[in-house]
C-alpha cells in the first residue's frame, strides 16, 4: 500500500519499529486519533524477531493513512532514512514505537509552526512515564518558550527541550536530499541529525507544554550503561556534533557542544577504567582534553571541580577501582 497524500499542510510521522509488540498498539492508537487528520504514517519495521511485523501490517490494512515498510535489521537510522526517503508532506515529524502521543500533539505543533512562516521547528515538551506502572515521573516544562532565532532554538536541545527528535516538528524544506541520519552511531545520531538540518532554519518556536509520552524502559540502548559498541559511538557522535557546531558561528553554542562531548566523554571514560580497559579509559581521557579545560573553567562548585579532577586523575593513574568509587559520586 502507498500513502496516497501530499500537498501542503501533510505531516509525515515517521515510526521505526523493532521488537516492540508490547507497546506498538498504543503507540499507532495514540497517532491515528490526532485530532489533525491530514498525517500520513511511515512504519518502518527493521527485521523484528517478535509479532512488530504483523501489528504494523494490521494497521496499514485498518487505516488508509499508515504504511507499512519491512526491511532486514539494519537499525534505526537505517529505518529513519527509509523513511525520509518516502516523505512527501510539508512537514515532518518521528515517534519511537514504545512511546505513545497526546491526541493534540500534531494539531498544536502545526498550528504553532503557521504563525509564521519563518518558523521552521517547533519543540514541545514531554512527560516521562514509568515503563512498569505507567505513572508520571516527571512533566518536563521548560521555562523557555516563544518564537526564538535558530541559534537560541538549537541551544534548548542541549537543555529541556532535549537532543530527541520525537518531541518536535520539522519544515522538511529545511531537509535536504542528503540530510540523512549517521548509520554508524548507535546513540545521539538523533542530536547529530538535528544539528545538521537545524543550521538551515530561520526561527524555531519553544511550545512549553507536554505533548509526548517518553517511556523509560531501562533495556533501550540509551539505557544501556556497559561498554557496548552502541555506547561507544555516542563519543563519536559528539565529535560530530561539535564540528558541526562550529559551522552556525555561534561562541555560546559551541561552548554547550564542548560542554556535552565532555559530560558524554567522561562517563564513557568511567565505564571504560571500571570494566578494566584501562588503555581505552587513558585514551578517552586524552580525547577529552580541550573540553574538560572548559567544563573546568565554566563550572562553579569547587568542591565538585576538587572531587572530579581527583576521580579523574586516580583513573588515569590506574588507582583501585574500589578507592576511585569512594570519591566517584
């Protein structure tokens, strides 16, 4: 089946799906009820092993506006390029399959994005939900809203805005031919994306209010806290993020990007000494140089700064783990 619209006003939802049975159905529930009907849904199905396939498939039949992809695992940036590939509408926005949406999420953010047409991201903001209870862990309201210019715009992704994708709306005006996602990065080639695309915007508008249902499911690869070699590309995916950084010309931004690489960095470096790969610890540490001298600089708590420059040296110097996790909090 091929999604049939096109024309101004469609917005594209983009949803890579993989081993998501138990969540799928309220997902796609949740994004067929938008009250702004003119959507057209890319389900891109990447080789699940559970029922995904067969749930997608049944929504495609049940509603016009859904279509369904299946590919071999190739992981989600190869899904979302998939998808991008296929995008027809003015605009253009994603959904992880274990999340769910706010039946107005669509209708505000377009609504938001037509006051005017300079404006060419919306971001809004989320709830977290306990993946076992259900609950509300935390809303998540920025303080910050209104039409802002693009560099203001870009800085909320290193803040409450977050660097994830499905809490915003994009022009795909602004997205070129080329502008695909980075299949080499596991973690944080969301953030990559957005920073390459965003650099073309005009103005972004700030939307301070929860739109999106994030689910913290401690099994996502973001979750995942061992040295995978998923976790080891998020560092790349920094490097990256940075040297794109520098491209808006922006001091204050390239100030936030130097500041994540080393919080992303460091925490890697940690995992790294504590699963005993000293050599790849020291090298992180060496990576790490030229933005730990900023995160130093910039940070006000001696006591912290005194802790984390102790912690840090002990694992350079290959120091106990048992006495490094005594002054590691």
């Amino acid at each position: 089946m091929t999604v049939q619209q096109n024309g101004n006003g469609l917005v594209n939802i983009i949803v890579p799906v993989y081993n998501v049975e138990k969540y799928l159905d309220k997902c796609l529930e949740s994004i067929t009820a938008q009250t702004y009907k003119e959507i057209a849904v890319i389900l891109v199905e990447d080789g699940s092993s559970d029922n995904s396939w067969e749930i997608c498939d049944k929504w495609a039949k049940y509603d016009n506006r859904v279509q369904a992809i299946h590919m071999q695992h190739r992981g989600v940036s190869a899904a979302r390029n998939v998808a991008l590939k296929m995008c027809t509408g003015e605009y253009i926005a994603f959904v992880d399959a274990d999340d769910y949406i706010e039946t107005f999420m669509i209708e505000k953010l377009v609504q938001t994005m037509n006051e005017s047409k300079k404006i060419d991201a919306v971001f809004g903001g989320y709830n977290e939900i306990d993946d076992k209870s259900g609950k509300v862990l935390r809303k998540i309201i920025p303080n910050e809203h209104g039409i802002v210019d693009r560099d203001t715009g870009v800085a909320q992704i290193f803040g409450d805005y977050s660097p994830m994708l499905w809490n915003k709306l994009f022009r795909r005006k602004i997205i070129m031919v080329e502008s695909l996602f980075d299949e080499e990065l596991c973690i944080g080639e969301d953030e990559l994306w957005m920073i390459q695309i965003l650099e073309r915007a005009d103005n972004i508008a700030l939307l301070n209010i929860p739109i999106y249902n994030y689910r913290n499911r401690q099994e996502s690869a973001s979750k995942d806290f061992s040295l995978s070699p998923a976790r080891l590309t998020e560092l790349d995916s920094q490097k990256k993020v940075l040297k794109n950084i520098y491209d808006y010309g922006s001091e204050e931004l390239v100030v936030l990007a130097q500041k994540r690489m080393y919080y992303s960095g460091q925490k890697i470096m940690k995992i790294a000494f504590y699963e005993g790969q000293h050599e790849l610890s020291r090298r992180i540490y060496h990576e790490l140089e030229e933005v730990r001298k900023v995160w130093f600089a910039l940070h006000r708590n001696l006591l912290g700064k005194w802790r984390r420059r102790l912690v840090e040296t002990m694992i350079y110097i290959n120091v106990s783990p048992k006495i490094v996790k005594i002054f590691d909090k």
